[in-house]
C-alpha cells in the first residue's frame, strides 16, 4: 500500500459519509490530489499574511511559496454558506476541463478545515488591473480583447459545451484569474448550479451573490438561468470597455450605475465617451461601437431579451453582420436597507422599491486579489 492510499484510508475513517464524494473523485482522476492538512500548513507558512493572494466568496487564498505554482483556498470557518458550496465546488471543477477555466489540483478536508488547492495564476485578478489608474495602460486593448473573448467562451463550455450545464452565478471581475500570459480563467465555483439539458430556470429562497453583478430576477425574485450569467458577462464587459465599477460608480448622479450611464453615451451617439482613456486612441470607432452593442444587449431587463452566451461569441467575432439595437437596459441598483421584523428585504429597481423575503447575502466587491 502507497503512502497516499494509507493516508487517504486512515484519514477517511474519521470523516462522515458526505465526505465520500472527494475520495470518488480522486480514485478517477490521476491528477486530482488529497492533501494533508498538516503539509498545507507548513507549505503556506502557517497561512501567513505574506502569503495572502486575496479574499474570496468563502474565505482567503494563499499561495505555497515554496517553488510549487498551487494557490490554497481556505473556506472561512465563520462562513453561513459552508459545506454545501465546497463540496459543490470540488464536484463541478474536478469535472470540468477548459482552458478558460482555473484547474482544481485538489482539496483537503480536516475537521473544520475546508481547504481547495488550485493552479497558480501569478497575474492576480482582472479586477487588479482594470480598476487602478497606475495599472490600467499594462492590459491595451489587444489584451483586453483576448480576455473578453476568454471569459466568453468559458461561459460557454459552462453553458453548453461540458458534461454538464452550469449557471455560475458569481461571474465578476474579481473572479477573472489571469495567468502569465494574460489568459483569463473563470474561478470561484462556489455559488454554481447544474441544470439539466431540459432545464431552462430555477429558483432559489436564498439569493447570493455581488452587488452590482446580479441580474434584476435573480436578486429581486431570486429566480436564475443561464441568462442570468449573460447579464453579469454584459456587467464585467462594460467595466473591461469604461474601467470603471458599476457597483461604485458615483460621477453621474442622474444615473443609477454604470448602466444607465452607459446607456444615455449610446442614445445620444456619444459611446467613445465610456472607453477607458489608454484604449480610447487604440480602437476604431465600429469596433468600439460592436462591443458597447453587445454588452447593452447583455444587460437587457428581461432576460428573454438578452442573448445566449452562443450568440455573444457569433457577434464578438463578427465584424460584418449588423447587430440588433439594444432596448433600454435594466438601471439595476440593489440597495440593502436595514431588515424590518419580518426580516425582509428592500430592493431599489428602477425607482420602484420592491419587497422580497428571500435570504440575501451581498458580497462587497474587494481589491484584486
């Protein structure tokens, strides 16, 4: 008997039943490792602050310094959400192979130490770069092209292309690993759900998510499909265009969000306004105008609207075809206000405040991990 099979037996005997599904997983894939506890501490450093990457939905990543290109997740001990979205974690992205998705190399389960081992990808996250002036002329728009179109055809494989359909439902800049060569990789699977290949929605009491991200049926009436996550890519590819936040975004006080300001830039013609000032010299002006079309049509109010993640690679590549004219977008703003004693929730949509009862968790958007 290998070391790695002592360990694996001798450590299965302390865990519960639920846990089972880690040692399925590993016992299929060759490259899927069960990692000590004990040999993740001394590789982090006892998980010091010098190791810190960033903070994810469910707690810290760290990266082993020790020659070895892994990143640690940590799932927060406090965490509400838990066992449930890790291990739904290690069940999706064990699964899953694309090159715009990050790699699962393994995962560790001690007492109440939930732990993911992950690729390394030393670029830090696209939230790093597009978000801080002294760093945004570093990604020029041949580079920001390649990113949109990587985070697109991630989206994808999700919803179409792998063994199974998946809703990410966390999809933000912040979760936009970038690796040496500026490659993004969609991370952070915590918050996913399968679908079935009959499935088209679901719908969920319990709504979590980012602020800013979230398509308006999902946050107000915590209903999500795979157009859900085609609201949060017209979100992220605005942010890529204007870098700016729509979650901050506080120049124009007439306009909710980034949205709605980049929606009046449109109707008045005035759309080279939105770029970003180190790529507005760098792109031609239909270029500019293809890419503002699409992301509009993304964050359409009504999901029937908005387009399959299939449609948006066809028009991402399509120079020539003329695309359809985006209708008013959702000037989505959610705004958690103080809980009344039936412990619901008061949402801001428009100008109409809506009242839901489900279970909100709102996740402020951090600096680049």
């Amino acid at each position: 008997m290998d070391e790695k099979t002592k360990k694996r037996d001798q450590a299965a005997t302390n865990r519960p039943e639920e846990d089972a599904l880690v040692w399925r997983l590993e016992e299929k894939s060759s490259e899927f490792t069960l990692f000590d506890f004990s040999e993740i501490l001394r590789a982090t450093h006892n998980f010091s602050k010098e190791n810190l990457l960033g903070q994810g939905g469910f707690g810290p990543v760290y990266k082993v310094p020790d020659g070895i290109e892994i990143a640690v997740k940590r799932l927060a001990s406090h965490s509400r959400q838990g066992f449930t979205e890790f291990k739904n974690e290690v069940e999706l992205i064990a699964k899953l192979q694309h090159s715009n998705l990050v790699k699962l190399m393994g995962c560790c389960i001690q007492g109440e130490e939930k732990l993911l081992v992950y690729e390394y990808l030393p670029n830090k996250s696209l939230d790093f770069f597009i978000f801080d002036v002294s760093r945004t002329t570093l990604v020029d728009w041949n580079k920001r092209c390649v990113i949109i179109e990587g985070i697109a055809q991630g989206l994808l494989y999700l919803h179409k292309h792998s063994r199974l359909r998946i809703i990410h439902r966390d999809l933000k800049a912040s979760n936009i690993l970038l690796d040496q060569d500026m490659n993004p990789k969609i991370s952070d699977f915590g918050l996913a759900k399968i679908f079935s290949s009959n499935d088209t929605q679901g719908s969920t009491k319990r709504v979590v998510g980012t602020y800013g991200y979230m398509a308006p049926e999902y946050a107000s009436e915590g209903i999500y499909s795979i157009k859900s996550d085609v609201f949060s890519f017209g979100v992220l590819l605005l942010e890529i265009l204007s870098g700016q936040r729509n979650s901050g975004f506080h120049q124009h006080e007439d306009f909710l969000n980034l949205l709605g300001y980049s929606w009046q830039l449109w109707e008045g013609g005035r759309f080279l306004e939105l770029l970003e000032a180190s790529i507005a010299k760098e792109i031609h002006a239909a270029e500019a105008r293809r890419y503002i079309n699409i992301a509009l049509m993304c964050v359409q109010e009504h999901a029937d609207d908005r387009p399959t993640m299939s449609n948006v690679v066809a028009m991402l590549n399509s120079e020539g075809v003329i695309l359809p004219e985006p209708k008013h977008p959702a000037y989505f703003n959610l705004r958690v206000s103080k809980e009344d004693e039936s412990g619901s929730v008061l949402y801001s949509h428009n100008d109409v405040t809506i009242c839901s009862n489900n279970d909100v968790t709102i996740t402020e958007e951090p600096d680049g991990r």
